[in-house]
C-alpha cells in the first residue's frame, strides 16, 4: 500500500486528489495499491479515516478541512512514502522548501508542483533526496503537462544538452499571440486577458518575466547549469508596441517571450522568432527547444498551466517512481 | 558487465556502435561497465576478442567482417544481455522477425530500429517479452530521436491517448514544404530531393505513404489500437500540385502528409494544415500531435532521420533499460 500526504490544498492539490479518485483503477493495476493518509493546507487538515471525495467535499462547502494537526507535524510524525507538496509559489522557497526537506529527511519521496524551493536550493534538494535515496520529482513545477523534466533527465539523459530556448509563460504568450493578430496596444490586450482570467489582477509576476525566470532556473539546474535566479537576465513584456509586430512582420518575424540558458546565455527577454518557427506557437501554449549534440533539435509544446494537465504531470511523476522500470 | 550484441551493421548499426564508443565513459557511469560481444551483418560477423573501433574499420576497408557465425547461430548461442536488431525494415518481418524472437526467447532483451517486425506482429512479441520478462524497445522505429513512443508509454501512461496526429516521414515532408515555398511540380521538387539524397532513387516507399503508415501502425498498437498495415487507408503525395498550395494559402492553410490514428481514423493522407498550427512545420521534421483526456494536447517535433538521432534513440532505450528508475 503506498501512502501519500497531500500539502497545499488549493487548485493544484486538489486537482491532482480529483485525478488520483478518477485514474484509481488503472493507477492500482500499474503500480499497485495507494491510500492519501493526509491532507493539509495552511490553516487546517485531515488524517485518519477519511476520503478524498470527503475531503474535497469539505474543503469547498466550509473552506476548510478539520483539525487533525499542522502540516509540519503530520510531515514529522505520520507515516508515509509520497509528500506531495502543492502549496504556493515563494521565490524564496516558502514554507514548500521546509515541507520538502523534512520529507526527504524522513525518507519518503516528493513530488512537487512548487518552483520556489527548486528556486532556491535545487542543489541542496537534490543531494539530500539522493543521501535519502528517495526520489525529488518536479515535473509539474515547468510547463503543466509539456514533458520538459522527464525529456532532459530521461530521454537525453546521455545526449549532452546544449541549450534550451523555450516559451515558459502562457499569459505572457497569449497576450504577443493577440497583438501579432489584432495589432493592439499592451494594456488592452492585457485587459482582456484578465477579464478572461488568463491574467491575474496583478500580472507583475507574468508580464516582467519572474515566472517564466522561475522556470528557467529549473531547467537550467536540471541540464547541469548551477544557475541562481538573480542571475538571469530579465526583460518583461509592457513595452512591446503594435508597431514592433509590424515591423517584424514585414521580415518574416514575430515577437515571442523567450526564456533561454545555454553556455553563454541565461535570460528572458522578448525576441524575434521566424514566423515558421516552432516557437512562434501561438496562444497559452508552453513550448521548449532543446538543442543536443546527438538528437539533434528536439522541440515539445504543450499546454503550460490548467488544473488537470499540472495533475496529470504530477501523475507522471508517481508513474516514475513507481513503475519507472 | 553488460553484454551487447548487434545484427544488423549498416547505416545505424554503425552509428549505434559508435556512440556507445563516444559515450563510454557517460554510458559506464550511468549504467555499468559493457561490452560488445558480437556484430553480425547479412554476409559477416565478427565475436570473441575484438574492439568496436576494430568492427567499424574492417567493414569500411573491406566491407565485411570476419567469419564468427551466422547471425541467428550468434543469437541463438552466444551469452549476451542486449540484442540490438539493425537489420533493413522489410513489412513481412524478414529476418529480423525472426532475430528478436530468438533474442526475446532466450531472455534477452531487445533494442530495435527496424519497423519490420512490429508492423508484422507487435502483439506477439510484446507478449513474448513479457513472458520472458525483458524488454522489447523500439523507440528508433518512429520519427529518429523525437520521443514518440516513451512518451506513448511512460509519461502519459496514465492518460487516455485520443489519438495521435503526425507528420512520419521527413522526405515527404521536405517536398511539401518546398512545393509550398516554391509553387514547383511535384517531380521537379522531387528530382532536387533525389539530388540532395533526402529522396531515395526509387522513392515509393517514402512518397506513396508506406513508411508513414508503417510507423503509424507501431504508434496505433502502442497506444492500445490493434492495427494491421492492411488497415491504414493510405493516399501518397504525388498528385499534390503547386496550384492546391496557392488554393489553401489563400484561406490560411498549407498541405501535410498526415498520418493519424483514433477511435474513427487510421490513415495517412495529404491534409489541410492551418499554417500557424505547429504540425505545418517544415524540411526534413517529423512531428506528432497526442490528443489526451487529461494532459490536453502534446506536440512533439524532432529530425526523423539521421545516423546519430536514430542511434540516440536507441541510446535512450539502453538508459531506459538498465538505469529505468
């Protein structure tokens, strides 16, 4: 029976416990039985005799589950073999980094769909996982359900990864995607995309290039670049003009967000992509280009965020370790 | 110390040994010291004390090996770990057919870059592997090193794949993307890929959709379809003509040899691409479209061709194998 503990209950925690209870059938059959022995957000929790629909059930009706301990606590003392830890994005690691390390101490293996502690320590996480011999999975952390992690630890694994230039930010991708098209200013296209909540009210952590920074900061730690996020170079989005697509248009370009690290470069900044170009992909897609030595360009899109293909990710993730073999 | 044998020792047999000889070190570290204890090609073999780099100059200087034994002999009586079929895709089987079965029989496992015997009979040898308990890997079969088929297998192994959409084959598709860019006939395009050597002499296979629907069968088995090649309905591209491009540019939309399989479809055929949509890219690229219940829609690209693609590829199946988890 495999355990799992469930922290951060949000969207993403309870999209993958959605998913866990719909795929349990064929999860079961291929890596065997499981059992979530644990939930907790920040301010309450559930261990014990419960279900997930229960407790999915709770969380919406009385936003909250029950008092069954802090999530620290239930790390430190319940038993387990899978954290998963869904809490929020901090670029300093958050309460996410403490979860994870005192998981991995413990000897379970985590998944996570958090940047911020592979931001800030992804060296540390990595070694303490590897001294515990237990797995760190973060497939969910880059580009929802597009297979960014799995193809450079995995499928490359002996090609030497000479740079990965990628599209990281689907909203920062529909917003150039809707002014190569309308040939609008920034910001009315930018309202839009809030009235469609694929902006947030406050799109400073988009539109500057942090998330899209987060992300690369994994990658590049991931292909053997010890890269910190101060450390990328980073230009947002705001200035972009109607104009500028013109102009580009009229060479055969377009303008895309791109977030790149190879030997020389480490940086997120808006660039002309030939129109022709798989990342000149247009709308709230995600999408990478990694370029090796023996495979050649190998190029992957997908959708970058949504409920259930960071679950499905996250799924991937338990597959692997698991079944991995 | 991982024993490896290879039949088959053209093109890619060539190429795969001599990236296990310029990843040795990486290789060794990752999954343990190897050897290669055997080659054997149609006419020649070579077993007992020699190096790879001994192999590859006896068959260019002198364009065989020694005399050590028929290839089914070898696979029949010689103790190794890994076969790595490269013998010539023939659609019945041919030998190679008869090489994994061996192979599989004998508990060992298979790496193989040829259609052949999983277009014949993908249900049996599967089952024969897992009755053996080794592992029959084909990732070279599909699109060189785009990553087709461990996608299919390990990281949506818990999606439901829809169905698949792809462009399969790199010569049709760099004829195309020419007709598109060029508005030339068809043949005079094809003259210059024959000239380039990206068309074959006799260039059947490739443009009548055969090799496309070869490796649409591997894809549709491997996502759970029982497809036969009977079964592909089939169209080439030698009717195409630079007028049907102008007609489809002028509402957006460019021409692909598309190859796809669903509940509905098993089919290769010319098809309507909107030109922004990732599967119009161009030149010699493979790409494949995975529509899933959970993971939304995976786009993968890759060169579908080339010496060291297709052995990378089967460099990822050797890590998949020994270093899986």
């Amino acid at each position: 029976m495999i355990k799992i503990a469930i922290v951060g209950f949000g969207t993403v925690g309870q999209g993958f416990a959605e998913l866990l209870e719909r795929k349990r059938e064929e999860i079961e059959r291929t890596i065997g039985k499981f059992r979530v022995v644990a939930i907790a957000d920040s301010k309450s929790s559930i261990s014990g005799d419960f279900s997930i629909g229960d407790a999915i059930k709770m969380k919406r009706e009385r936003r909250r589950l029950r008092d069954d301990g802090r999530a620290e606590e239930i790390i430190e003392e319940l038993d387990f073999d899978v954290l998963v830890e869904a809490t929020y994005t901090k670029l300093d690691g958050g309460d996410g980094l403490d979860y994870i390390r005192k998981a991995l101490k413990k000897g379970s293996h985590v998944i996570t769909s958090n940047k911020g502690p592979l931001v800030a320590d992804f060296r540390g996480l990595m070694s303490l996982a590897e001294r515990n011999g237990v797995k760190l999975m973060y497939e969910a952390t880059v580009g929802g359900a597009m297979p960014v992690i799995k193809l450079a630890r995995r499928y490359l694994a002996f090609c030497e990864i000479e740079g990965v230039r990628g599209i990281l930010n689907g909203t920062c991708n529909y917003i150039l995607s809707r002014m190569e098209e309308e040939r609008l200013p920034y910001e009315q296209i930018l309202n839009e995309a809030q009235e469609l909540g694929i902006a947030e009210a406050d799109p400073t952590y988009d539109v500057e290039g942090i998330d899209a920074a987060a992300k690369l900061v994994i990658i590049a730690n991931t292909i053997g670049v010890d890269a910190k996020f101060e450390d990328v170079e980073r230009i947002g989005i705001e200035k972009i003009t109607p104009e500028a697509f013109s102009v580009a248009r009229e060479k055969g370009y377009t303008i895309r967000l791109i977030a790149e690290v190879s030997k020389r470069a480490l940086r997120v900044s808006p660039r002309l992509v030939p129109l022709s170009h798989p990342l000149a992909i247009k709308g709230t897609m995600n999408a990478a280009m990694f370029k090796t030595d023996t495979a050649g360009n190998i190029f992957v899109a997908g959708r970058g965020a949504g409920k259930e293909e960071t679950a499905s990710a996250m799924l991937s993730d338990l597959y692997d370790i698991y079944a991995g073999n």
